[in-house]
C-alpha cells in the first residue's frame, strides 16, 4: 500500500510534467508558427511569368488584311462569334465586314480603347472601318495575341488582383459556396466542421468540406497536401495566427489569387483573374452572374468541374453556388432562375498558344539578357512586346519544311538537308518571322542564330558598294573589270585561284553584270583594286561585327556568318544605306502597365543614297538577267526585286538574301554535318525564299532615284576602247551626275548641247 | 520660336498633307519607373474593399481596359493624321518617348511617310539626340520624293540641327 501511495504522486507527477512540456512545446509551436505566418505572409510575391505578346494587328481602311486572316486573329485572341454583339472579346461576321467589340488594351504607347466596330473587306483589303453607331474609325488595334511565357519554376500562372478590382458578385459566390460565415470566424469555423460532419453524416460519404477559406489558403500557401492529424493541427494553428494577424480583405485577396483552377499543358492556372482569360476569354470584370458562379463553384475540382472537359458537372456545380447565393440573400430567386438557365460560355480552347516559336523565343532572350537576368524574366510578371508577326511566322512554318524536300537531292547522303529563316520589316529592322530549322516549333539547334557559315556570293554587295562610294577611281555600273581567269600571290608566298563558276570566264565585263550574274573573278579583280581594307570596312558599316581574315578570298564569301547577321547586312541595303539593328523586342511593360524599357528605332546612314541607288539597280538585275532569274516566273507578281545569290565551296551551303519594299528575307540551306548539298543559291535556297515570299506577297522593290541620278545608254559590250564600243543595242544604266560612263562605253554623250537637252526629256525609268 | 513650337506647328502642318495610308537591339529607352520597381505586381495589397462588377472599367490585369468614351471620329481623319495628332499630344505631355513610339507605329503603317520620319527626328531632337535626328531627317528625305515643300522643309530642319551643334 505504502509502495502504492509513493507510486501515484510519482505518476501524478510524472502526467504534470509531461502536460506541462507538453504545453510549453505546443505554446513554443504556436509563437513558431505566429512567427512564421507573420513573416511569409506579409511578404508574399506571386513569381510571375513573363508574358509574351506578338506584334498587334493594325485595323484602318487600305490595310492588306483579307476577312479570314482577321477573323484568324480574333480566334487566336479567344474572341467568340455570336449572333449579336454584347461583350467585348465578341465578332459577328455579316458577309464580307466583321463586327467586332474589342477588349481594349494598355500598350506601351498609350491605351487602346475598347470599341465596337465594323470593318468592310475587298479581296485582301480592308475597304472602310466604321464605330458601329458612330462614324468611321481612321485607325484601331487589336489586343496582341500573347504566344507564349517565360514562366518560373513552379509553373503556376496567375493575373494577381487587387481586392478592390475583383467584382463583388465573385466573392458572395465564393464565400456563399466555401465559407459562409468567412467574415465572423476567426480563422478555423467549429461550427461549420460540425455541420459539415453532420451533411457527411446524413449522406455517407464526403459531400462538404469544413475548412474555411483562411485554411484553404495556408493549405495551399504552406503545407503539403497529405492529410494527417498533424498537418490538420498545423492548418488550423496557421489558420488562427493567420486571421490574428492580418484583416479578412488580405486574407481573401491572397485566397481569390491563389486558388488553383486548372491546368493548361504545363501551365497551373491560379486565381480567378486568369481563370477568368483561361475559361472565358474575357477579364473578370466583364463576366455575368452565371460565370462567376461557375468560377466560384470550380476550387473544389477544377478538373471534376472543368466546363470543357465537363459540362455537365460544371452546371450543376454553377446552379449548386448559385442556390447558396440565394440562401445567403446575396441574389434574388428570379437572379438564381435566370443565370441558371444560361448556357455556358466558355471558349471553345484556351487561348492561342501555337508551339511557343522557340527559335524566336531565343533571339527575344538574347535581346533582352542586356537588361534582364533569367530569374527576372520568369518571376516578375513583365509584359514583353515582341516584333513577332504570327500570321507571317505561321506561313513561314507551312511552308518551309515542304519548300526544302522540294530542293533536297535525293542522292544526298548527309542526312536530311536543313533549314534557317529570318525575315525582318525593310524599314525598322523587326524580326518578323524566324526558323531556326526546318520543322515547326523545333527547339533544338537554332541555325538561325547559331550556325555560322561561309557566306559565299552574300558577301559581294559590300565590295561593289565600296566602290560606288569609292572617292577614288570614278567608279559606276558600267566600269569595266576584268573576269579574267588569274592567280593570286598571297603574303605568304603560295598562290590562290579562284575559279568562275562552272569554268566560265567572260574577259572584260560591267560592274553591273559581274555583280548580278556572281562572276568571281571580276570581283576578285574589283575587290584588289579596292584594296581588302574597303571591301572590310563596308562590311562593318553594312552591321557586321565578327571576325574577318584579310585574305583576297574574303571577296567570295570566306567569312562565316550566322543567317541572322546576314539579315543584319542585307537589312543595312534594304533600308537605303540606313544601318538598322534589327530588334525581336520592341517595349517591357511592368505587370500592372507601368512603362519600362522601348527599344526604339535607331538609324545610322551609311552610304549615300546615290550609291545605293546604283547598287540597287544591280541587285534588282540579280533577278531580271542575273542568278535569280530563274525565279522569275514564281515572283513575277512581286517583281521587281533585289537579292544575291550565294554558295559555298563544293556546294556546302546554299544561300539567298532578298528584299522588296516592305520585306527582307534571308535563306540558308545545308548540313549540319557541313556535308555536300549538291545546291547552288539558286536551284536551292533561292526557290525556297521564292515559295515563301510570294505567299507573303512580297511587294516589289520600287526605289525612286535621288535628284542627282541620270540615266544613260551604254555599249552593249563593255569595252576599253570606244573604237569597239557596240550602241546600236545599248543598255539604260543609271549614273551619278558626278560620274558619267567612260567615253569608251558613253553611247550619248559626244559633247554636244542637243544631247544635253535630250536628257531632260529622258524616260526617268531603266 | 523654340524647338517644341516649331515641332507643333510643323508636325500639324504635315498632318495636314499627309499621304493616303499604304500597307506595308537598338538604344535602350528606360522610362519611369526604373527597373528595381518591377515586383510590385502580385504583392499583397491592403485594398479598400470589393467592387460591383459590371462597370467595365479599367483592371490592371491583362492589360484589358474597359469601355472608354472615344473621341467622336472624324470622317477626315486618316490613320497618319490621327497618330501625328497623338506625336504632338504626347510631347506636350512631356512624353518624348511615348511620342516617338507612336511615330514608329506610324512608320509600321506607311514606312513611305516623310512627315513621320520627320516627327521622329524633331522628337529626337528634342530628347537632345541630334546624330539620330541628322540620321532620321535624311531618311525623311529619302521619301520625300519630288515634294519640294517638304524636302525642303527636311533641309532646313537638318541645317538648323547642324546650326545648333556647331
């Protein structure tokens, strides 16, 4: 008995102690958890993907826009055709006009309002655009499509919201459904737990949930999801300090961003905001009763309730919120009766995504790693507007890959013949469509930015425009040089010799024609007299910044470049002389629409205008007599136009660069293996540009002459002796004032005044 | 008369003989606010409370803005007209910037457009950018074609730009 009594104090004490430890750790859990709500709450941050914009769709009367490339774009901005206009992010289409209400968007440059509008279509025109019940409109935008994101780790995508910006049907919805006594409980709702063990009770199995929203969003905010009585503790301590700590409005701001409601591939769509885009197109504030009862209705399964892939379910769920509402007074029956026969409205596919245009997507990275780190663009939620034009890049994508099996020799055993495309707007240097291999959407080897080749014939144009803007040696079109097969002693004692293609040589010959039809050696002969230094410095002025070796063979292209800095060089011609880099992004804007950087057009003249003019005119004849001629037939609606063929040796790489008024375009072909294609420019490279840009209808090249150009006839043969020279089938060249033909091929001038008159008279066109 | 009046006048001027639309890694502009503010976006904010939903006005979300009043149109309004308008509406604001994006929209619509080039060189020359204002005049020459109004207009721009230089 007395072994008993001293038993029981111990145990007594023993119960004391272990519930007074036991008391002090959970005391010590809860200032650990306060501690720790305190500090992760107060500083939260959603990592935010970078959003990612193609470059909008201009809408004025004259835009080259036929019906269904519109109507294209307003499908791929996740516009729903209706009977009748209502809502923004609506058309309607009545014969040959769209009507459509526009959303409105906050561009860099100032806000696009939304509007009603209807636009009348002639062929590919656009014929009149007109506010509909208001007049014409000049000139409106639509939204830009936005192609992909740069998204973080997490992969949760979310558009955050101010409390205060979120419609208050939404949040009666949502606290009538999840938590009807959200605003009295504090953090964890007894009452609620009960009734829903008793609703469980009664129907057996789980049909309603008790935790509150404040637990629902330290769940998801900072807990796993297992559920053990643990974590069950730990959720409802959290949920406590949590409603101890911060007010009920930052508590539902944070659960209406948070909240998880579906999955797009590898994209979480979080918050109702951006669920609102993912399911109807539309941002919250333009959605009715019934969709935001179905927004509401969708945390407890967005994949159970997921409008698309269930239909049915997700009615249901809808008129379920909807019956709370009422029970909560939030509606009035005859509001539960009508939105609950509304038929549901979601977009037929989220928004349009295409393949995410890789290739693109890094050139877009490049130019921007000068002012962003890889973690800013994935976690600050910028907006970027890129110089994309994805009705261009689409056709770009099918076309390409069937354009290069056209060209592919089939005795080729270097594996399949590969691709790279750029295309740049002549004027501002945009990048408006890129291909960095020949399959759609590839994300391996980008060739476009990446494969640095000789560049062949391409380089040609600098050594003729070093001598066009030469102050020495009176050099014109019809200066006469030398195709003359030779040998070249270099510095270190050997010899190179170049040699024509296919063998032919043609003695004497223009500048003109040795540049149109490619022949080496009058450029070697050209590009010595030049010096190498002249032929080296035009290259850096045209925008090349690589290395170059001075070695005579620089004059035919052996210098590697990448398609993209070819396009940079042929850009610098496109646009007159004027250098213009070329640029894949045009602005950042912060998440909430402050501005940020603009990467504006900057332009630097290079050449005059006369030399350009006259270079012009030698490219133009690349295709109307020179290598390119054999793409006369499929470019004869876009003709006339400039370009320059290139190959390397033992027909390695197949090259052409070629611009019209609006466009410039540069293809390559070859092997990664840097194996024979058995292609020239042009049975390669020049039909795959041809197919491809007249599907973009290219617009011709039509450069008007600067005041100080005259157009003179020449012999037909280029001789050094007038004694030779043949007029009585001239050929009409332009001529700077300054520098007449030589007399030896001069057809007109022979000194007299009658001449002299005649030219004013003379036709001003070649 | 200074620069900003001169660019005023001038650019109404050729607003008003503008021509009929067609179709058709630089220098950083860093503009308020400055990079180190970006991450305001997703914080959590101490709101004033819910809104009705319905009005249709302006979210900061998505970059949608609701229905705005737009200004009646003008039926001689051409898409040149309407986005020189907005040049100068901008530099009165103060908004060199903002003002050349929208000449570079303007060159997006019709590249062929002297007046525009012109717009944008005045505007980088009142950023205080006289090379690419020289480099943007000479392109406004360029397209100027036989418009000897305006070519000449152009020179008398490119001189005064070297006048102040000098």
């Amino acid at each position: 008995m007395s072994r008993l009594n001293t038993k029981l104090p111990s145990l007594r004490r023993l119960t004391v102690w272990t519930l007074l430890i036991a008391t002090i750790v959970f005391v010590l859990w809860c200032v650990w958890i306060d501690r720790q709500i305190r500090e992760s709450f107060s500083s939260l941050q959603w990592a935010l993907p970078a959003r990612i914009y193609a470059r909008p769709m201009e809408l004025y009367p004259g835009a080259s826009h036929a019906l269904d490339e519109v109507q294209t774009t307003l499908q791929q901005l996740g516009y729903r055709e209706v009977s009748q206009l209502g809502r923004p992010g609506e058309f309607r289409r009545l014969g040959q006009s769209l009507q459509i209400q526009t959303r409105g968007f906050d561009f860099w440059d100032g806000p696009e309002p939304s509007q009603t509008l209807a636009v009348f279509f002639a062929g590919d025109r656009i014929t009149s655009l007109e506010r509909i019940g208001g007049g014409s409109v000049p000139l409106a935008r639509l939204e830009p499509v936005e192609v992909t994101q740069f998204n973080p780790d997490t992969g949760e995508d979310r558009l955050p919201l101010a409390l205060g910006d979120v419609p208050l049907v939404l949040i009666e919805a949502v606290i009538a459904v999840e938590d009807s006594r959200f605003y009295e409980h504090h953090g964890v709702d007894p009452k609620g737990i009960a009734r829903a063990m008793l609703a469980n009770i009664r129907a057996g199995g789980i049909v309603q949930g008790g935790s509150t929203l404040t637990q629902q969003l330290v769940k998801n905010l900072y807990l796993h999801r297992d559920q053990t009585f643990r974590r069950k503790i730990e959720e409802a301590l959290m949920a406590v300090a949590l409603d101890l700590r911060f007010s009920k409005n930052q508590i539902l701001e944070a659960y209406l961003n948070e909240v998880y409601l579906g999955q797009d591939g590898n994209r979480a769509i979080h918050g109702f905001a951006l669920g609102a885009q993912h399911y109807f197109s539309r941002p919250l504030t333009q959605l009715s009763l019934d969709e935001l009862a179905l927004l509401a209705g969708m945390p407890r399964g967005p994949s159970l309730y997921n409008p698309r892939r269930n239909p049915e379910r997700a009615i249901s769920r809808r008129n379920t919120v909807l019956a709370r509402m009422v029970d909560a007074g939030y509606i009035t029956e005859e509001q539960r009766t009508q939105a609950s026969q509304a038929e549901l409205a979601v977009t037929p596919r989220p928004a349009y995504r295409g393949n995410g245009y890789p290739a693109f997507m890094e050139l877009v990275q490049q130019n921007l790693a000068r002012d962003y780190d890889s973690a800013a663009l994935r976690t600050e939620g910028l907006r970027i507007f890129t110089t994309l034009d994805l009705a261009m890049q689409t056709t770009l994508e099918a076309r390409l890959d069937k354009a290069v099996a056209a060209v592919q020799r089939a005795d080729s055993d270097n594996g399949p013949l590969e691709a790279a495309v750029v295309i740049t707007d002549a004027t501002n240097g945009d990048v408006r469509a890129l291909a960095g291999g020949r399959r759609a959407g590839y994300t391996g080897f980008n060739r476009a930015l990446n494969a640095r080749r000789q560049i062949g014939s391409l380089v040609k144009p600098a050594t003729y425009l070093a001598a066009l803007e030469s102050g020495a040696g009176d050099y014109s079109l019809a200066t006469v040089l030398s195709d003359a097969k030779r040998e070249i002693e270099l510095d270190n004692g050997t010899y190179w010799s170049p040699s024509n293609y296919e063998n032919r040589y043609f003695g004497d010959v223009y500048l003109f024609d040795a540049l149109e039809r490619s022949l080496n050696q009058a450029t070697v002969d050209l590009g010595l007299k030049l010096g190498l230094p002249a032929t080296i410095d035009m290259l850096r002025r045209l925008g090349y910044n690589g290395d170059v070796a001075a070695y005579p063979s620089l004059l035919l292209g052996a210098v590697d470049m990448t398609p993209i800095e070819v396009a940079q060089m042929y850009q610098t011609l496109a646009s007159g002389g004027f250098r213009t880099p070329l640029r894949a992004v045009e602005a950042v804007m912060t998440g909430d629409g402050q501005r940020l950087q603009r990467y504006g057009l900057a332009i630097e003249q290079v050449a005059s205008q006369r030399s350009m003019f006259l270079l012009e005119h030698a490219l133009q004849g690349v295709f109307s007599r020179g290598t390119a001629r054999t793409a006369q037939s499929t470019m004869q609606a876009n003709l006339p136009l400039a370009g320059k063929t290139g190959t390397t040796n033992d027909l390695r790489d197949s090259w052409f660069a070629g611009y019209g008024d609006d466009l410039v375009a540069v293809v390559w072909l070859g092997h990664d293996n840097n194996g024979a294609t058995g292609l020239t420019g042009a049975t390669g490279a020049l039909k795959v540009w041809s197919d491809i840009m007249s599907s973009l209808r290219i617009e011709p090249r039509t450069t008007a002459p600067p005041p100080d150009i005259e157009w003179r006839q020449v012999s037909q043969n280029a001789v050094r002796d007038p004694a030779y020279r043949q007029c009585q089938d001239s050929v009409l060249l332009p001529f700077a004032e300054s520098r007449p033909p030589d007399r030896a091929v001069d057809c007109e001038d022979d000194g007299s005044l009658f001449n002299r008159v005649l030219d004013r008279f003379r036709v001003f066109s070649p | 008369m200074s620069l900003r009046s001169g660019l005023l006048i001038g650019t109404l001027l050729l607003a008003a003989c503008a021509s009929p639309q067609r179709q058709s890694p630089a220098p950083v502009e860093r503009s308020q606010p400055s990079l180190t503010g970006t991450s305001a976006a997703g914080s959590i904010s101490e709101s004033p409370g819910p809104v009705r939903s319905g009005d249709g006005r302006a979210d900061s979300q998505g970059g949608f803005v609701g229905p705005a009043s737009p200004a009646p149109p003008d039926a001689r309004a051409t898409p040149t007209s309407t986005l020189m308008a907005g040049i100068n509406s901008a530099v009165d604001a103060g908004e060199l910037e903002r003002a050349a994006a929208i000449a570079e929209r303007g060159l997006r619509i019709d590249p062929r457009d002297a007046s525009i080039w012109l717009s944008l060189a005045n505007v980088r020359l009142l950023q205080n950018r006289p090379a690419e204002a020289t480099a943007l005049a000479q392109r406004a020459l360029r397209e100027a074609g036989n418009d000897t109004g305006l070519r000449r207009e152009i020179q008398a721009f490119l001189d005064r730009v070297t006048d102040d230089r000098r």
